[in-house]
C-alpha cells in the first residue's frame, strides 16, 4: 500500500477530477458513505443508541455531512454540529448540506465557544462521535472554537471516528498542531498519510482503516510516489515462493562477520536469525579463539576461525584478504554484531564494508566504524544496507539523536543519498530509504523488542533475504516487516514483552507459514 504527504493526495484528487472525469461529488459521495460503512460494522450498538457528527466548513464536513444522512437513512439517530457559518459550507460540502437540511437531520450550530460550551453536554454525552472538522489540508495550529470542541471529544467516554485524519494532527509529520482529536479509529481516504503512521501520529490515529473513494487503482499505480507501508498484505504479496525441486544451495550462502570476546552472542542471534528465515547455508566468520564456542551454540551453521586476532578477541585487519577471498563464493554478507570497538577492528570493518563483494548487511559495530564517513559507501563493490538505530544514525551524520528520530524520514532519506546504499532506521515505526526515491514505513512492531539481541537477529533475517536473491530494498522491508510481525506475534502468544531475541528468531517459520497461508486466501 502507498502511503503520501498531504500535498501528494492532493495531486492525486485533483487529477482524478480534472483528468480522469470523476466528479468530485462521487468521491465525496463514496468517502462518506465508505465511513459510514466502516462506523456501523465496528461501532454498531454506539450508533443505534446515536452520533453526534461534529462537521467543519471544507471537505472534510462535507464528507461528515455524508456520513449523517447514510446513518440517518437507515434509521439511526444522529445529530450534526456545525462549526462555522452555514454560508460557509461552499462546493461539494455546501450541497451536502442542503440535502442534510432537507432529510431532516437535526443541525446543531456553535460559531463561538460561549454557543460550544452550551452544547457541551451534547458532546459529552453522545453515545458516538465522529470528527470531520479538518482533513489532510491542516497547516495552521487550530485556536478558538475549533480548538475546544477538540478538547472536548478528547473528554468525551465515547468512541471518536475520525474522517480521513484526527483534527489537529499534521498529515505530514504526525504532530499536532496546538491540539488534536485522539481518536478511536481513523477512516482515512484512498491511500495512508505519512503522519499516520510515524510517531506521535500513530497515538493519535488509533485504528487506521482505508476508504476506496472509487480512485482508480492506475491513477495510484501511475501517480502516487513509490513509498510503501509495509503491512501483511504487502509482504505476502513480496514473499517469493520456494520450488519443490529445490536445494540448499538454491536459497544462498551467506557469510556472517561478527561477534568478539563478550559479544558472542551477537554473532550467535545473527546466524539464527539468518537460519530461522530459510537461507541455505551461513558461515560465520570469528576470531579463531572463539569458533569453538559459536560451533557449539550453533551446530547448524559453519563456522571458520581466523587469526592473528586483536587482544580483544577481534578479527585483525590482516584476515582481511581471507575474507575478502571466501566471500566471492558467497551470495551474500552480513558485517557488524558484536565485531569489537577497536581502532584495528574498525580499520578492518572500512575496508570489508568497501570491498566485500556481494550484497552486504552492515549493522552495529561495522556502523561504528563508519561514523561521520557515509560517503566512502559510494564507492562499495556491491549493494549494501544500513541498519542503524538512532544512536548509530546519529554519529554517522554527526547530528544530535533528538533531530534523527523528530525527522525519521527525512534522516533515512538524507543518509541514502549520501551513502548510495538502502538504509533501514531501527525504531518504532521502522523506516527505510533507497537511493533511488523509494521509501517505507513498518507497520509491525512492538515495544517488547525494545531488548539487546533484537537488531542482530534482524541482521541475520535481513542477510539471509539477500542471499535468497531479494533486492536490497525489497528485502529490507520484507525484513523490516518479518521481524516486527514476530514480535507482535510473541506479544499476542507469550507476553507484551519478555520474550527474548532468540524466540523472535524462532518465530520466524511460523510466522512465514501464516503469510503463505494468508496469500492464498487473498
């Protein structure tokens, strides 16, 4: 599914109506009638005891005033508050309107607060509430009347659906603007809106459903910017199949790079996490002092000891042309979890980061290394990925933590292009960037993942994508995507947190056995 800022939908509106001929007052028409629909299969027995539809002057009352007489003419009671002069109500809302007026559905008018506070029991006491004050288009902070009725459905008990986005909240950012509506769920228009589903926003928007207007599916194909939100549908969709004649070597060798004294287990959660997700074969590379240990935490992965190693317990930068050799026979890598901290370690991550010559996962230490030097990337022998969380992020562009998570992805954005490569921001709501325009935001994921372990099994998952020939974007967000829905999988099954990174891991087949499941039902 596509997501877009506020001006992009626009484009979109506009194109549809000018170009492609579909009357403005049809998606209007389909939009609330489409809320409707949403309201009644999820808030039945709220609406048969009655709404309060709180409507504001533009589109978005327009589509409120849809949403009432829908509710009106299957006999339910509703009631519409109108927060403007009716001469303001112009257009497709202004024929709304009328039609309201002339059904008999009951208008309730506050152009001021002293007229608002007077109504305030009807807000309050209203079994449902359905926000249409503002919609995508909202740029300025909402003050005086607007701002109390605002506040007062955030007071309300009752359920708050939003039509196409919570007034107050920004389309674009997911900030509110002074105030706004925290809603039950969202009925959002056509396509998701970046501020939906990025931090704040996503506390405000509470379910997020989508309304087919009646957009036709080519002009979104064709038009909207190819960033994506990643749910169960998307990766079901991108989730390849696996041939009954096929081998271990049909699914790649990937070559993990990582792990040194007191960080072992780095290296151990990437090997699983890369097993777990159905790759051939892993070799994993240590310092030789450790290799026994990984073989016998790990007896389904290689393992291959190199020395001389630092007094870290580290590869040395002198086992690089080793490296560098074995892995031509690789389809890919992953370099970075537990590798060391020190100046020869992070010498040897520069220049595998460089020269390795297949598509590689570089994560962790190996982002370390790379600190303030993005752009040397530009010149890497074959794909990479970035996995950074924002600390990382933070010293590969040398800006403070605060700035990368209040511009998420704007930040990914900024270090695909610098770097040339796929990045993936770690974080609630995960986001990812290529080099070429695309771009992503997860839907999946939990706080329970918020636990040392949880990147390096997504290095591995990711790695493991790689090698079963996935392109480095797409197998960033199918990872991105896999490793947050095992969290939320073990949330449901085990506990809201708790579980380990290694059961995140192992519940991987599962949860790749219920996406091929659900893509044979769509």
């Amino acid at each position: 599914m596509r997501l877009v800022y506020a001006a992009e939908m626009q484009a979109l509106d506009r194109f549809t109506i000018q170009e492609v001929g579909v009357p403005a007052e049809v998606l209007m028409e389909n939009a609330g009638r489409g809320v409707a629909e949403i309201l009644l299969s999820r808030f039945p027995e709220e609406a048969r005891r009655g709404t309060l539809i709180l409507c504001g002057p533009g589109n978005n009352g327009g589509d409120g005033l849809v949403v009432a007489r829908h509710l009106h003419q299957r006999g339910l009671p509703v009631k519409v508050l109108l927060l403007a002069p009716e001469e303001k109500y112009r257009g497709e809302a202004g024929i709304n309107l009328r039609v309201a007026r002339y059904a008999g559905i009951p208008l309730l008018r506050a152009q001021d607060e002293a007229t608002l506070e007077a109504l305030a029991p009807e807000i309050l006491g209203a079994p449902l509430l359905v926000d249409a004050l503002f919609g995508t288009g909202l740029s300025r902070e909402v003050s005086g009347v607007f701002a109390r009725a605002i506040e007062l459905m955030n007071q309300a008990p009752a359920p708050v659906v939003a039509v196409d986005m919570p007034s107050g909240l920004s389309a674009d950012t997911g900030r509110p603007l002074g105030v706004a509506v925290r809603a039950t769920l969202t009925a959002t228009m056509a396509l998701p809106k970046v501020g939906q589903v990025i931090y704040p926003g996503r506390e405000y928007v509470g379910e997020l459903r989508v309304v087919d207007i009646g957009m036709p599916p080519r002009v979104i194909e064709e038009r909207a910017p190819a960033r994506f939100y990643l749910t169960r549908k998307w990766a079901a969709g991108c989730l390849k199949g696996r041939p009954p004649e096929s081998h271990k070597g049909t699914f790649g060798h990937l070559l993990v790079l990582a792990g040194s004294r007191g960080k072992s287990g780095a290296a151990v959660l990437c090997a699983r996490g890369a097993l777990r997700a159905g790759v051939g074969l892993v070799t994993l590379v240590s310092a030789a002092s450790l290799q026994p240990l990984l073989a016998s935490y790990l007896p389904e992965a290689l393992t291959w000891g190199l020395s001389p190693e630092t007094p870290e317990g580290e590869l040395s930068p002198e086992c690089a042309g080793e490296i560098l050799s074995r892995a031509e026979r690789m389809r890919a890598a992953v370099l970075g979890p537990g590798f060391g901290l020190s100046e020869a370690a992070g010498q040897l991550a520069r220049r595998l980061a460089r020269e390795l010559p297949v598509p590689t996962v570089l994560d962790a230490d190996a982002l370390t290394a790379l600190s303030g030097r993005l752009e040397e990337l530009k010149e890497a022998r074959a794909p990479r990925v970035l996995t950074p969380h924002p600390g990382e992020m933070a010293r590969l562009l040398g800006l403070p933590k605060e700035e990368i998570q209040a511009r998420r992805l704007e930040i990914a954005r900024e270090a695909a292009r610098k770097s040339h490569q796929v990045v993936v921001l770690k974080g609630a709501a995960t986001v990812v960037a290529a080099p070429d325009g695309r771009e992503a935001v997860n839907s999946a994921g939990n706080p329970g993942l918020a636990q040392g372990g949880t990147g390096d099994v997504l290095s591995g998952l990711l790695g493991a994508l790689l090698a079963q020939g996935y392109e480095p974007f797409e197998a960033a967000c199918l990872a991105v995507y896999l490793h947050g829905a095992a969290g939320d999988l073990l949330s449901r099954r085990v506990g809201p947190f708790g579980f380990t990174a290694s059961e995140v891991a192992d519940a991987l087949p599962r949860l790749f056995r219920e996406l091929v499941l659900y893509a044979g039902n769509i």
